[in-house]
C-alpha cells in the first residue's frame, strides 16, 4: 500500500478578524486545513466564506489572529517580515486573476524578472515552454490574449521551481475554452514539478480536476470531499 503523501502545509484553529472602524468582521473561524505534497486541491465557497484569506494566510501574504501555521514541519505562526518574505520567495508561488504583468517588457522578460531573484530557477525559456508560450517569448502584453497573458503570469510564478502554487479565481477574467487551457497548463505543473497546487474559485465545475475539494462557508471548512478521479481539463464545462 502507497504512503499517504506528506503534508506540505498544516494549519490549525486560524483565526483572522479585521476591524473596520466600530466593527470587527470574522474572516476565518477556527479553520484547520492541511496542503498536501502533490495534490491539487480546490476551495470552493461564496463570496465572503473566507478562501482568499485563507489562501492569502497560506502564502505568507497575511498573518491570522491566532492559530498555528507551519510549512514543512516549520513553525510559521508568528514570522517576522524576513521569515515571511523568505518563505514566500523560495517555496510559493502565486497566480492572481488578474495578471499583473509589465506592460513594457516581453514575455520573457516578465519571468525572468522573477527568476533573477529565484535561488535555483528553471531557465525562463523552459518556464514558457512549460505552460506552451515558447513562440510568443519576445511579444508584450498588449500583443497577447488574456489566456496567453495568464500562462505567462504562470510561467512567472512557476520559474522559481516553488513547492506550492497557490491560485485565486485564475479562470475568473475568462472564457471557458481559454479558461480550460489554464487549468490545463496547472494539473501540467502539478503532474511534472510535483508542485502542490492550491485553486480558489467561485467556479463549481473545476472541481472535478481536484484530488481535493473543501468548500467554505461562514470563514469555517462546511464539507471536505476526494474526488474518486481527476477529470481533465478538457472534459470540464461551465
């Protein structure tokens, strides 16, 4: 019998409560979730529910109220700015639903801007050839579709070789036949870097390419649920 796959990320009781003026919101209620190595895992809920908070706890780009977080056996439950930004360097990488991309710079300049800071990055060329951009390496941002610049920004954000992929509604700005060729290019990335990938969205449908499903609701996990099997992208509507 195969060993379960080891945990990546365990997080436990995260709180996280903002205050805005008199009124302090709850984003996130005692949630206990683990990331595991190799998986692809999708949070589902509406807006609200807390996943992106959630997903921005997991990625260092926010801290909880109180809970434990740890990374690999590493305690990250109350980092300095340095740890932080460590963490966040070497071991995640990031896919937004817009594509922040440099207007001025090419393709190729785009990821090798992350790859100059990367500690043992993967050479920009593979990166684009990785995500099936390698003709349009010297074309800008404005020269290229809204599914080609999302797989550019996912060149961008796999270059560094990062253990975790942590993506926020990356089919959200998109149509479904490009939208599929993004969730085509993220089950590649799992299946070849073994890279553990984390998927937010309002999309009910993309769940079904998940090893994983968790749906919040109220800032609390509501239900948990393995897939018996990965569909591929291209059998997925909405």
């Amino acid at each position: 019998m195969a060993e379960p796959p080891a945990t990546a990320i365990h997080a436990s009781a995260l709180v996280k409560t903002y205050r805005m003026g008199d009124v302090e919101v709850q984003a996130l209620r005692g949630v206990d979730f683990d990331l595991r190595a190799r998986e692809v895992v999708v949070l589902l809920g509406p807006s609200g529910s807390g996943k992106s908070t959630l997903l921005n706890i997991l990625g260092g780009l926010d801290v909880p109220t109180s809970g434990s977080l740890a990374y690999a056996g590493h305690d990250l439950s109350h980092p300095s700015e340095e740890q932080l930004t460590l963490y966040r360097r070497r071991y995640i990488g990031f896919i937004f639903q817009f594509y922040n991309l440099i207007p001025s710079l090419t393709a190729l300049e785009n990821v090798a801007l992350v790859a100059d800071i990367a500690d043992h990055p993967m050479a920009p060329d593979d990166a684009l050839r990785l995500v099936g951009l390698d003709a349009r390496r010297d074309h800008y941002p404005s020269q290229m579709s809204g599914g080609e610049q999302q797989r550019v920004a996912i060149a961008r954000a796999v270059v560094k070789k990062p253990e975790i992929l942590l993506c926020d509604e990356p089919t959200g700005a998109l149509d479904a036949a490009t939208g599929r060729l993004v969730l085509d290019v993220l089950d590649r990335v799992n299946r070849e870097l073994a890279t553990s990938v984390a998927i937010v969205t309002h999309n009910a449908p993309i769940a079904q390419m998940a090893d994983r499903v968790v749906t919040l609701a109220d800032g609390r996990i509501a239900s948990e649920r393995a897939n018996p099997r990965r569909m591929a992208s291209g059998e997925i509507s909405w």
